[in-house]
C-alpha cells in the first residue's frame, strides 16, 4: 500500500496550497480529493480568502479524521523543486510531505482499502491561525464525539500541547534629532526594546511551572519595525510576539503581565491577533475529563501514547467544543516547515496501517 501512498502523495505535493498567499480555490487539490472518494457523501464549503474546507462521509460514523492540505511558503534554501515529490534514503521529500500532506495520502490510501462508516475533514487554513475551516464545522450541527487530528507525532498519540496566542502592539514617540536630551525616552523603539527586556524577564519568571512533561514559557519577538533613520527619533514602532502556554497557565492573567510591561503613556495598542487553546481545553476540571477521554480513546484504538508536545495544532479547537481529541500523524515536527521537508517511508507505512486499522474498528 506504500506505493499508493507514493501517488497520492506525488499529486499532493504538486498542488501549490502555501499559506501565505493562501491562493486556493474549489478546485485544484480538492477536485483531486473528491475524485479520491468515490463512495463518500461529499460537502464542499469555501469560507473566503482561500479558506476552503471538504467533509467526506461514508455511514454513520462518530468518529472525524481531520488532516490540513495548507503548506508554509517554500524557504530559498530547497535544492530541487518543492512540488515535485523526490523519494530517496527512506524518504519522501516535497513541500508539506510532512507536514502533512503525508497524512492525507495514507488516509486516501486507507479508505480505498476499507468500506466502513468514516469522516475525513480536509482544511486550507490552519497554517495562518485563521481557524475559519475548523470553527464553521463546529458551529454546525456535525454529530462527532471524537477526533483526530493528524499532524507530525512519528505515529504516536498526543494528548497534550501547549496553547498559543499572538499579539501586536504599537509604540509612539515623538520625533526629533537624534541628539536631543529626551532621545532616550522619546523613541518608541527604544519603548518597544524596554519592553522586550521586561516581556523576557516575566517568561523566565515562568520557567518552574510544568504540564505533562512541558515546562515554562514559549515566547518569540517576531518582528520589531519602526523609525525613520538613525539620526531621527523613532516617533513609532511595531511589535508582534508570541508566545505558547502549558495547559495550566492562565493566558488573561499573561497578557495582562505583559502589557504591563510597556510604558503606559508610549503604548498606543495592545492586541491580541490570535489565540489557540492548548490541549486539552477549558476550565481545569473539563479538560482534565477531556484529557482521559482522549487517552481512554488512544487506548480503545490501540495506539502508542506520546509525550505532550510544544508545537500547537487544531486538536485544541475539537477539545475546546468538548469532542475527545487527540493528534495522530506520520513524521518529525523537526522536519516540518523545512528546506527539503520529508517524511519517512517507514513513517508513512506504519500510519497507512494504523488508519486502515482505524477505518475498520
């Protein structure tokens, strides 16, 4: 069945789905998928801005297999064409091969081999935390109890992730020559430098706390841009950060940490642009319930549990609408998002095998 894998894979790498530009359409990869599912009842839905969604169902299913076909843009550093599958050492290499257009080749592979109820969920937004695929089917009336998500595990269960939420901020400043007095407090890039300094001191202050195996504080400055030229002073400035919570951490009570940090008379916005729940969600109590359903779910299925990973994905959105979630994938989050991106043949084998099993249980 690798060899069907193969070709599925080959015609899903070729597809441009970047994300950004996000230029998908009706068409393209998902004709490929409708054409790949013959005995599925199949709903086509397009949210806007290439944000294209695909429900296939056959029978009565409660369970939903859900797999992104949305790719990051290639990087400069590739040493052949991205959309052209290479397989080679053990390895299928393409552009989203592992993540996770691998997935959706097993799962097409599997259900030509299977003839049970099932749901597959295709998606072309995930990878611009613009979730509007994922939340339109959980606003709807879809009758799962359960779902899984695939994204890179090395075919493990996890059942744990951190959350994520990202945030932009713009400072003001007053203009002048840059050899006034008041340079040093007028900028609003010398404003937004300060606060880096105090934002990174409150994540070391979180470095003791601790979830399943993940401890402390993810956080990244993405992009710092501003001012006019070195002899001017900056009479403003932006700021995006990010940063990725343990299930336990309060994320409000972050923000407000955070925003705290910057000098109230130079902050002209604070606002949070993006926020993933972690794994699993809610308040404590429901998502310690979620987190055993999704483990006495792994086990029903027989599936190898994991370690809680850093990376976020949507699993967290099924959680939060109270679904038992867990994520489920072929290949290495190492591998994902890189020059060369590949996955493993010997990953994609035991995933084929695992979502045929699935498919019939």
């Amino acid at each position: 069945m690798l060899d069907e894998v193969l070709a599925h894979l080959a015609r899903l790498v070729a597809f441009d789905t970047r994300n950004p530009p996000r230029r998908i359409d009706v068409g393209g990869i998902f004709n490929y998928l409708r054409s790949q599912l013959p005995d599925f009842a199949v709903e086509m839905t397009d949210h806007g801005a290439g944000a294209v969604s695909l429900l296939a169902v056959r029978g009565n299913p409660r369970r939903l297999f859900n797999v992104h076909i949305d790719t990051v843009p290639d990087s400069p550093g590739w040493s052949a064409d991205p959309f052209t599958l290479r397989v080679a050492d053990g390895r299928a290499i393409g552009l989203g091969a592992c993540d996770i257009k691998g997935a959706a080749a097993c799962l097409l592979a599997a259900t030509r081999e299977t003839s049970g109820a099932a749901a597959l969920l295709f998606s072309s937004d995930e990878e611009a935390n613009d979730p509007r695929c994922v939340g339109a089917f959980l606003k709807a009336d879809h009758g799962f109890d359960e779902a899984i998500v695939a994204e890179p595990t090395r075919c493990e269960a996890v059942l744990a992730h951190r959350g994520i939420s990202a945030v932009q901020m713009r400072f003001v400043g007053r203009a002048g020559h840059a050899s006034g007095a008041d340079a040093l407090e007028a900028s609003a890039l010398h404003q937004a430098v300060r606060w880096g300094g105090r934002a990174l001191d409150v994540v070391a202050s979180e470095a003791a706390s601790a979830f399943d195996g993940l401890r402390g504080l993810r956080f990244n400055i993405g992009r710092i841009e501003g001012g006019i030229k070195a002899n001017v002073i900056a009479p403003s400035a932006e700021l995006r950060f990010g940063f990725r919570p343990l299930p336990s951490h309060d994320v409000d009570a972050l923000h407000v940490k955070f925003r705290g940090c910057a000098e109230s008379s130079a902050l002209a916005q604070y606002a949070e642009t993006f926020r993933g729940p972690a794994l699993p969600a809610g308040e404590p109590a429901q998502a310690r319930n979620l987190h055993a359903q999704a483990h006495a779910l792994a086990a029903s299925l027989g599936l190898r549990i994991g370690g809680a990973v850093d990376f976020w994905t949507e699993a967290a959105l099924f959680s939060q609408a109270g679904l038992a979630a867990l994520v489920y994938g072929p290949g290495d989050i190492a591998q994902a998002h890189a020059a060369d991106e590949w996955v493993a043949l010997d990953q994609l084998h035991a995933a084929v095998t695992t979502y045929r099993r699935l498919l019939e249980h």
